[in-house]
C-alpha cells in the first residue's frame, strides 16, 4: 500500500512539473488589475446634480466624437438646469406613455429640468426636427441614437442608444450666458 502512494505521489508531482514548465510565463495570473481605458475610473452608476437655482431655456443638443469617448451636450440659457438625472434604464417610455425603443445595447436615460419654452416670451426654442433622431450620431463608436422623449414646460428626458452598457461622466460648464449639460459615454471600459 504504502508503495502505490509513492509511485502516485511520484506521478503526481512529475505531471504538475511537466504542466508547469509546458506553461508561458506571460500566462501566469496575476496580482495586479490592467489599467483602466484611457484612465477612465467613471463608472455606469446613475449620475444626478442640483446645479442652478431657476429654469433654463433647453436651446440645443449636439455631440461629438473623441478618441476615448463620444460626447452629448445639451445647451440651456438663462438660469440654467435646476437639476438632472442619468442613468441606464431597461426601457423607456414618452411623456404619452408609449414605450420607445432605442439602437444599442444598453439606454441611457436623460433627464432634466429645463424648459423647452422660452422663459421670457413663452416661444418654443427646442423643437428638433425629428425627435426620434435628435442628433446624428451616424459613424459614431459608442452612441447609436438620442431620441427626445418628450417633455415642454419646465422638465425634458431624453433615451440616448449606446453600443454597450459602459462608463459615463455628467457634469456642468457655464460660461454665464450659457449653461451645458455634457454627457461622455466611454468606447470601452
């Protein structure tokens, strides 16, 4: 007995040495995590801010193409967006109730408080054309479609079609006439 555990215990540590030297040593785990892309640590967690006291006039939405992410701004003048609200949802619905379906993987869910009207005159400054395509975003890597979900007197949302659930920052710039709502959604993670 005590000699078939020798020859298995034997056996044994001969098949780990032979798997280990047959093993690259670039194939080996370990420790440390690869960097994050681009140095992106943002996260796809719900973002939302409270930054102006008054409502703002939505005038515009546009975006933009960067190496390591696309970019959606939203321009809002007067007292600016009192405050706002992204993150990713399974569905989205109009302001009607009708569901709406987005190009992409995963959607984002916009929304904010700001007025399509003007403040002073009761005009309305955000119509686009087609609100089912509120910007092109043909050719773009990670967007696929922003689509306006309705919304005129004091509040607006927005679905956004991106390829994948990823990461994405929101923050604010304000140049004193004009306050933006800037949304970057990542290539990668």
């Amino acid at each position: 007995m005590a000699h078939r555990r020798s020859w298995l215990t034997t056996l044994t540590a001969a098949l780990a040495a032979a798997i280990l030297s047959a093993t690259p040593a670039a194939a080996a785990p370990t420790s440390t995590s690869a960097a994050p892309y681009c140095g992106i640590t943002w996260g796809s967690q719900s973002k939302s801010g409270d930054p102006a006291s008054g409502y703002g006039a939505l005038t515009g939405a546009r975006a933009g193409r960067h190496d390591c992410f696309d970019r959606l701004v939203f321009d809002v003048r007067s007292a600016g967006v009192r405050s706002y609200i992204v993150s990713y949802l399974d569905g989205f619905e109009d302001i009607e109730g009708n569901p709406v379906t987005v190009r992409g993987g995963a959607g984002l869910w916009i929304s904010m408080d700001a007025s399509a009207l003007d403040p002073d005159t009761g005009d309305l400054v955000f119509h686009p054309a087609n609100p089912a395509e509120v910007v092109n975003v043909t050719g773009y890597r990670t967007f696929r479609q922003l689509h306006d979900l309705g919304g005129r007197v004091l509040h607006n949302s927005f679905a956004l079609g991106v390829r994948a659930r990823l990461p994405f920052r929101v923050f604010e710039v304000d140049d004193g006439a004009t306050k933006r709502i800037v949304i970057d959604v990542a290539h990668a993670w």
